[in-house]
C-alpha cells in the first residue's frame, strides 16, 4: 500500500499567543508516519514560517492525477478558528494575510475528489470564533488541487481535537509541552486497548493495526486523562468521523519496550495553554453530551437491521429534558399550520422588521402579517401571488427577512409549503418545511407527521452540533428512505441528508435528493445542487433557490465547486453568523437586504 | 509459453481469426528484426471483444464535440468532461500550435468565453483527425468514445475484461496489450493476477499516460510486478504521447519506455506498425529464454 502524509505544525501565527508544542508535534507525527513507511511532505516554522504556497505545494506533489498513494493523512498542530462553520486553520502569516490558512471544509470537500481512496485528516487546533474583526475576513486555501478528471469519491475521515467553537489545549505531558490530542493519538498506536487491535496481513506479512474506526472512545478517554493531568477544569470534546471500512487504519501497533515507557501523563506545574482565546463559548458546550446521544440514537435507528418504514426506533426514546427542550424548539409550530396562499414563513424567537421577495419572479411578493414579539407568538410572513394569493404550483421565490437586531436571513419560498423558522442568540438554527394543511400534500405528511417532525428536528440538532455523520451504506440507504414522502422529499431532511451524504461520499444519493426535489417542487435548492454539481448530467433549466446557500456551512464550498456569487455577497461572507442556517450578521444585512428589494440580487 | 494478445479499438466487425492471423505475423517480422528466431513452442490466445465494445457503443448514443457544438453541452456532462479533457492534454502533448486549432474554427463565429468552448475542442479534433487518419477507420472521436465506454461504464468494463479474463490460465504467459486493449489487459491483470502466470506485459500505443484515462483507473500499480512490464510508442502516435514515466504513470518499479518505434501505418498507431519493431520483439524473445 502506498501511504502519504502531509504534516503541519505551526507556533506563531500573527500576534497570537505562541504554542509551545504544535512544531514539535509535527515533527513527532512526521518521524512516526516515516516509520510506517508514509513519503512525509513535514512543513514546521521551526526555521522559517509556514506559507500557504509551501502547503499548496506540498499537497500538488501528493495529490496527482493519476493518482498514486492509497491513503493520504493530512495533520494540523497549530491555531485554529471557527469561520462561517468552518474549520480555518492558522498559517505564518495569518490573520493578517487571510489566505495564510486552510479552509478545512474546503480542503475536505477537495479532498473527496482526490482520487486517493482515503484520507485522514488530524486537526490538533482550537475551533474558537475569532473575537477580533479581522479574523473574520481569514478564509484560507483549499490546500488540495482541484483535479475534474476523477470522478471516483474517496473516504475522508476526520478527527478533531475539540468540539466546535471550543479551544483544543497543550500542556506539560511526562515533562514536555505536547498538545493533547496528539498525544492521545499516538498512545493509541503505542498502548492501545486490546478491543481496539485488529490482526491485518500487510504486503503479505501479519500485523497488528488500530482502526480508525476503533480511536473515538479511546482517543476521547485518553484525552480526558491527559488534560486531567494539566488542567482539572478543562474539557476538550473529540470530534471523530470514520465513514471509511474497518479495515483502514493509519498505523502499526507499536506497543514500547517496557525500559523505555513514557511517564504518567500530568505533570507539576503544568498549564493548559488554549489557543487562541475563545470569544463566545458554544451552548453546545453545555449541551454536547445530548447532541451526541440524538446523533447516535439517528445513527442507531438507521442501522438497525430490519427495519420497516414508519418505525422509528430510537428516534422516539425520550433524551434528558434539555435536549428534548431544544428539540422542541426545532419543531413545526402545531398553532399555525397554513396560510391562505399555502407558502410562507413563521419565524419565532424574533421580532420581524421586513421581508421582500426577489425580484427574478414579480409575481410573488412577501408580506409581513404579523412581526411577532420575539417570545411566544411568532412572526408571520407570507408569500403570496400579486393577484390571485395562492402560490402557483411550482413556483418559488428568494424570501429576504430582516430582523428587529437587523440580522438577515434569505429563505427559499416554496409554493404549498410553510417554514417554520426556529431563531436562537447565534441566528437560524432550524426551517422546518411543512405542508400547508391546505395543501394536498398535507395528507400524507399527517401520517408520518410526528416520525418526520422528530426526524428532522433530531438531524437539525445534530447537524448543528457537527454531531451527525452517516457510517456506512446501510446508513445512508436507510435515511435515504426515511426523508421520502410518496411524491417527494421533506425538504429540510433532504437538505440535511443531502450535506450527510455528500460529507460520506455518497454523491449518488445527493444527486438522487436532487432529483426528487426537482419533480416535487419543481425547482432546485441552492445547497443540493451545489452538492451535487459533480455529477450533474445536464444543464437545468428549472429556478434555483435561495440566492445564496441555505446552510452557512456550503458557503465553504463554494470555492472548491467553482460557484461564484455576485460581489456583495461575497463580500458578505466574513459577516455569516455562527448559526446552522445563513444568518447574515447585522454589519452586512442591511446591504443584502437592501440588493434584494432593488433587484440586484436575484 | 504463450502470448495473450489484447487487441484495441474499431476492431468490430472484424474475425478473431484474421486479426490474431495479423498480430502473428507481425511479430514474426519483428523476431526476424530482432535477428531472432521463430520458437515453434510458441501458441497465442486473442480474446476478440470488438462486435461487444460496438453493440455498447450503438447503444449509448454519445455525443460527438460537432454535436455539442450544435446543440450545446450537457448531453452527457460526464463524456464531455472526459472528451475536452483528453483533447486539451493531445492538444498539449502533441504539439498542435493555436494556430493549428484556429485554422480549423470559423472565423466569423463567436467566440464563447466560458470554460466549455467547445467550438476549440471540435477544432483540435479535426487537427488531429487531419493530420493523421487520411485512409483508416481510426478517428479521434472514435478512440475517446470507445475508451470513454470501456473505462467508465461498469456494465462495458465487466463485459470486456469477462471475455479477456475467460483466457487466462495458470501458464507461463506473456501479455500484450494494444491501444485500448493494453488499458484493458492493464485492468484484468489488476484484478486476476492471482490467476496468471506472467512472464512479460508489453504494452504498445497505449493511451494510459493520458490523465483523462488514467485518471479513471484508481491508484495506479505496477502490475506486472515482479515480471517485467515495457512499454512502446511512437512519438508520432497521437494517443501514445506520453510514456509511463513518474510523471504521466507514476508506479514502482518503473515501467521501462521504449519510444524509438517507427510505425508505418498511417496513423502511427496500427499494430501492424508496432509488432514488426525489433525491439519489441526482442522483449517476447527475452521472456521466453
């Protein structure tokens, strides 16, 4: 097998605290993966900074056409941000330089159409959202060359050192500074538990591996014993996503002589150094535990064998009274269930100022009925035809809603159904969209109603937590059936489903969401078929909608899948809130907003 | 000692009998090139897949640059992608000036902007099919739709590495590919080397050094490892630009590329044109001491 790895560790970035451990991890993780016969392209500020040119190339030697490594591992040991749901991670010369840094989210969509069957990428950074204005603006290369002509999709699995928006940390360990997650990492190889082990034959020869798919609680373990040796009070939530088969693994089993075992970990005097200083701690901080309890119970349901359609399984189970309550929160509102022209929005948790309708279809305009008080009664807007009210079958329309606080939100309007809009501190975190009730959809959405509504409102919880990954085909065939209606899609899980799928390499059933979309609605949602551009056969000729993603984290793809939006939305970019769905930032709403109502976005 | 013999492309229609009669033949010249003697031991296997590749080719209805042209792209988004692809790298490789392209555009047309202009694929086309097919069936348009079948239509890969495959015993055997045929043996041998005794894969005209096929393949491997692998081109051969080198094959160990053949069919690429090079024999006499 052909292995390769790029290795990354940089101390200083910009005017940021320095670590004291990132190169020297590099260099560790460098030597180890040498000695698993890995070509290593090692990039440390040991000796000079750390450019995105280096990186850029680095990746063009390994990643080729054709291509030629079978595995490709892809490590970071430095300063991170959280951007736009991204995770950006901090070269040289960054924030100063915003394109001193990889997008991640770009690197790993690149990394999918890279023709090396599996890569691992290893981010040992902070995933803190910048607290000053200029890390904002950081977005970062893609790192991985854009090749069109492979066509075959890889395997990406990740493992992140903390939860998002959360600081990863470093600290003495046996009397040297490392940085937690690498440590945990390499001790998984060094002393892993024997139900991790798995007896592999290697150019003929018999070996002892650790699976990637075995590190999450071992990985979350060590970390936790680790960090407990430097800072009590410090917690770091490991994010782990192996869509790839048990038998792909980064490493030996090298267990060391006795003489020369490490040390305990911990050490006196030790202190944890986060990087950098987060801003705005993540209410999935407090809330993790339950985010990943509705991901594994989605996980569980889908997986389980025999499964019949309109059983729910695990989805039903009761979580602890936090998690229900947010749940709750991302549920259709059983008080308003139409409207008169069956398309519209409420939108609860905020005070509505104003909403427009793009102007691509003057037929359709949005109206506010009812701004609501930002508590309990939800505000109310409708689309409707300029004449005859009801929404023409397959017609839809760019939505813009602005805000009391002046934030934005752009939606897709949809004839027959109606958004349910969940607005929380950090901006959208749900649009449930629903059948009017006097539709003739509603009929059969009556009958899987509370499977679908807690179905949804599960994924969006775990979605938002970056919590929910598909784990294998089962996986997806199975949610690929549950988000079907008899005549469509239930458009959120679609487009949730959609980002799961295209996040496992499972571009087939993204371009199958589409395609049901498209003969339900007549139309394309802008996320889906950015998704699915790969694999697109034909040119469509049917509307788009919104004017711009849905989800705040296809932002970060739209680079990689050479999608260009007019210049003032991407230069709304930097002002996207760390929200599940678009919410844009009240410095860059007001310009959105008011392009729409002129007409020049459409 | 036998040699299995993988032919290539616009075979359809024609006898296994007649072609494997020729490939003989051929290699004869090439052993009396060589200075070699004809070994009487010899026996040789042609799975003959050309009438197969033809149906699949009727019935897939791909579009041609001229159709596109016509009628706009996004007929068959994934073989236009591949067509642009491997014309821009034969434009690349083989040296076709922008002059040339343009001679073959009107001049009075407009030009499109976009990535997809496909107005310029259609015309390296025509260089191409200008420069070197004035009396054979071979065309460009011909070689990337049957290519394009073989290397990305599941159903088209199984059916013709099938017929391959059913050939392969446990005896000493020497391979050599042609053309499609060499992309083709280079996959059933990837798949079923277990079940072959190989002494030798050659390969001759090949178009694995292409990125738009190459690309197709997974990782690439040396599989004829530990046996010999040698590869042989003529530069002037339009769809054998490239050797199997680090940069256009990158494998270990390397494939040894011999681009000294000078083929005298029309279009540098005919077996006929290849299997008489003393060198290329002297490989299958090699093999066989």
């Amino acid at each position: 097998m052909n292995k390769a790895a790029v290795v990354i560790g940089v101390n200083k970035t910009g005017g940021l605290t320095p670590l004291g451990s990132a190169a020297d991890e590099a260099e560790r993780v460098a030597r180890w993966l040498a000695g698993e016969g890995f070509d290593v392209k090692k990039l440390t500020d040991a000796k000079r900074p750390v450019t995105s040119a280096a990186v850029v190339k680095a990746f063009d030697a390994i990643v080729t056409v054709p291509p030629r490594y079978h595995l490709l591992v892809v490590y970071f040991s430095g300063h991170g941000y959280w951007q736009s749901r991204s995770d950006i991670w901090l070269l040289s010369g960054a924030p100063k330089q915003t394109a001193e840094a990889i997008n991640l989210r770009t690197a790993i969509d690149l990394a999918k159409y890279s023709g090396i069957p599996n890569v691992v990428f290893v981010s040992d950074a902070c995933r803190s959202i910048p607290n000053v204005r200029g890390g904002a603006y950081v977005d970062g290369v893609a790192a991985f060359p854009n090749h069109d002509d492979i066509s075959a999709e890889s395997k990406v699995d990740f493992i992140k050192a903390t939860s998002e928006a959360r600081p990863a940390y470093e600290g003495k360990i046996a009397g040297a500074p490392r940085s937690v997650l690498t440590a945990a990492l390499m001790a998984a190889f060094e002393d892993p538990e024997d139900s991790m082990v798995r007896q592999v034959v290697e150019d003929g020869r018999s070996i002892e591996v650790v699976p990637n798919r075995r590190l999450e609680s071992f990985l979350q373990r060590k970390v936790d014993e680790l960090l407990a040796g430097i800072d009590p009070n410090a917690s770091q939530q490991v994010v782990v996503n192996v869509p790839s088969s048990e038998d792909v693994y980064i490493a030996r089993v090298r267990r060391p002589r006795r003489a020369t075992r490490a040390a305990p970990p911990g050490g006196v005097g030790a202190m944890a150094i986060p990087s950098p200083q987060p801003s705005r701690p993540s209410a999935l901080a407090t809330a993790g535990d339950g985010v990943r309890a509705v991901a594994d119970a989605i996980n569980n349901t889908l997986s389980t064998r025999g499964f019949t359609r309109g059983r729910a399984g695990e989805l039903l189970l009761p979580t602890d009274a936090g998690t229900e309550a947010r749940l709750r929160r991302r549920m259709p509102d059983q008080q308003h269930d139409h409207f008169e022209s069956q398309t519209g929005f409420f939108i609860q948790g905020t005070v509505a100022q104003r909403a427009v309708a793009s102007r691509d279809h003057s037929d359709l305009l949005a109206e506010i009925l009812d701004p609501g008080d930002g508590q309990s009664r939800p505000a109310v807007v409708r689309v409707r035809h300029v004449t005859a009210t009801m929404v023409p079958q397959g017609q839809v329309v760019s939505v813009a809603v602005q805000f009391a606080d002046r934030r934005c939100v752009v939606l897709a309007g949809l004839a027959g159904y109606v958004g349910h809009v969940a607005v929380k501190a950090e901006g959208v975190s749900n649009v449930s969209y629903v059948p009017s009730s006097n539709h003739w959809r509603w009929g059969e959405y009556l009958q899987r109603k509370d499977e679908v509504d807690r179905l949804r409102a599960m994924v969006a919880l775990a979605i938002d937590g970056d919590a929910f990954h598909l784990r294998s085909e089962r996986e997806a065939m199975a949610l690929a059936e549950r988000i079907r209606l008899s005549k469509g899609i239930d458009p959120t899980l679609g487009l949730y489903a959609a980002h799961a799928f295209s996040q496992a390499g499972n571009d087939r059933q993204v371009l199958s969401v589409l395609k049901y979309m498209r003969d339900d609605i007549r139309a394309e949602l802008f996320d889906i078929r950015l998704l699915a551009s790969r694999l697109l056969e034909r040119g469509t000729t049917l509307p788009v909608v919104p004017l711009c993603p849905l989800l705040t984290q296809s932002w970060n793809l739209l680079r990689a899948r050479r999608v260009d939006l007019p210049a003032l939305l991407r230069a709304a970019q930097p002002w996207l809130c760390d929200s599940l769905w678009t919410t844009f930032a009240a410095e860059a709403a007001d310009g959105v907003f008011e392009a729409i109502f002129r007409g020049e976005l459409v | 000692m036998r040699v299995l013999m993988v032919h290539g492309i616009a075979q359809g229609g024609r006898k296994a009998q007649d072609l494997e009669k020729i490939w003989v033949e051929t290699l004869q010249e090439g052993f009396g090139a060589a200075g070699q003697s004809w070994p009487a031991t010899l026996h040789f296997d042609f799975p003959y897949y050309g009438d197969t590749l033809d149906a699949f080719v009727a019935k897939a209805r791909l579009p041609t640059p001229a159709g596109v042209v016509a009628k706009g792209p996004g007929q068959d988004l994934e073989f236009e992608k591949f067509m642009q692809s491997a014309l821009d790298q034969l434009q690349e490789s083989g040296h076709i000036s922008e002059q040339d392209v343009r001679s073959q555009m009107d001049p009075a047309a407009s030009q499109e902007k976009g990535i997809q202009n496909w107005g310029w694929v259609q015309a390296i086309a025509r260089v191409i099919d200008n420069r070197l097919t004035p009396a054979s069936n071979f065309t460009i348009e011909t070689f990337l739709r049957e290519v394009y079948l073989y290397i990305s239509r599941r159903e088209v890969t199984d059916a013709i590495n099938a017929l391959v495959a059913a050939k392969l015993t446990n005896e000493p055997t020497i391979v050599i590919g042609h053309s499609l045929g060499s992309v083709v043996a280079y996959n059933v041998i990837k798949l079923r080397r277990h079940a072959l005794d190989l002494r030798q894969f050659i390969t001759v005209g090949s178009p694995l050094g292409l990125r738009a096929v190459s690309s197709k393949l997974g990782v690439v491997e040396n599989i004829a490892k530990p046996a010999a692998w040698y590869n042989a081109y003529d530069e002037r051969d339009i769809v054998a630009l490239n050797p199997l080198d680090g940069k256009w094959f990158p494998v270990r160990p390397k494939i040894v590329n011999h681009n000294g053949v000078d083929n005298n069919t029309d279009n540098r690429h005919g077996i006929v044109g290849y299997l008489n090079d003393g060198n290329v024999a002297a490989q299958v006499a090699a093999a066989l001491a």
